[in-house]
C-alpha cells in the first residue's frame, strides 16, 4: 500500500509539472551539501559537495494571495564520506530522482518560506549494501529570496529521520540480538530558480 502512495504521488507531481498551464514554470540548480548521520561510535561521517538540477511548477489558487503549492522533479546528486579511524575513510556517492511537494508562504514581496516533503529513489549508489533502502522519504524547509524576479536565490534543506540500512546484529558467538539501524540522510542546496514563466 505505502508502495503505490509513492507511486500515485510521483505520478501526480509529473503531471502537474508538465500538463499544467496556469502555474509558474521554474528551473531549479545549484551544488548540494550532503551528509550522512550515523549512530554508531565506530564510524564519522563528514559533508561533499555534490549538485541539484530540476524543474518545479507553483500553484497559486485564485482566492489564496499568500500560499502556493509546488510539485516538481529533480535529479539530485548527494556526495559524502564515512570514516571508520581503525580501518579507511571512503567517498560515496548517490544519484537520486526525488519529487518535492512544498507549501510556500509569501512573507514579503521578495521573501518565500516553503515546507513539505520530498520523495526519492536512488537510481545509482556506490554504498554496496544489500539492505539498503533505495526509496527515500524527507521533510524539506528553505527559503526562496527575489521571488518576484527572473531569477531567485534560495536555500533548502533535507533531512530524511528513516535510516537508509537496517541490519541484523549478532553478539560473539553468533546469535541474533536484534535490529541495527544506520545512515540517516541529510542534504542542503544553496541555487538558484530561473523562472521560465509567471502566473
């Protein structure tokens, strides 16, 4: 069931990004700033750079002169590292197709403050996990600055609370003990929208 709300909610932001006519068509792109959060004392973990390129449409309903909705579609490239100081520090790296679904609220005439969540799949990942979850849920928070302009500056962030492993520990004579969790993801995108058309 949780399978085929993401699904119908991918599809839903494809249409609406593409067969929509009154909404603001925009391009979204700028370098990404990803971590991922672990639990363990064993491993640190620290940020890469990576990039975010898409498009988004907002939707402003006729009675509403502050709020809007925004559906979209992204490829979003996260860059990281996990170091574990008794052994080696690697570099990993995931290429995601994520839709964002965000509620923007117009502070001023040049300030936007949007909230949501974000779906997403992996489509290529160097982190060689058989349990790894390649399906993503994350709540999104930014802020958009010259909304009214050709082209916007803005912020987001990302953090998904769902871990991306989940994996069985085994005590020293080897009996199951439970369930371990690990790699939380966290991103922030400092870019730019260049809007292709107003409402």
């Amino acid at each position: 069931m949780r399978r085929k709300t993401r699904t119908l909610l991918m599809v839903v932001a494809l249409a609406m990004v593409f067969c929509s006519a009154k909404a603001q068509l925009r391009v979204s792109a700028g370098p990404t700033f990803s971590k991922s959060i672990v639990n363990s004392d064993q491993l640190n973990s620290e940020f890469g750079t990576g990039f975010l390129l898409g498009i988004r449409n907002r939707f402003r309903p006729e009675n509403l002169k502050s709020l809007s909705f925004s559906t979209g579609v992204q490829l979003c490239h996260r860059k990281y590292k996990i170091e574990n100081p008794k052994i080696d520090r690697e570099s990993y790296n995931d290429l995601y197709v994520t839709f964002p679904f965000l509620f923007n609220f117009d502070i001023t005439e040049f300030l936007l403050v949007n909230t949501g969540v974000e779906l997403g799949y992996a489509l290529f990942s160097n982190l060689k996990e058989f349990e790894y979850k390649r399906r993503t849920t994350a709540f999104l928070f930014g802020f958009e600055f010259l909304q009214n302009r050709d082209v916007a500056p803005f912020i987001t962030a990302s953090y998904s609370p769902w871990e991306r492993l989940d994996y069985e520990t085994i005590d020293k004579f080897g009996n199951t003990t439970g369930t371990g969790y690990e790699f939380k993801n966290f991103y922030m995108v400092i870019g730019v929208n260049i809007y292709i058309n107003d409402f």
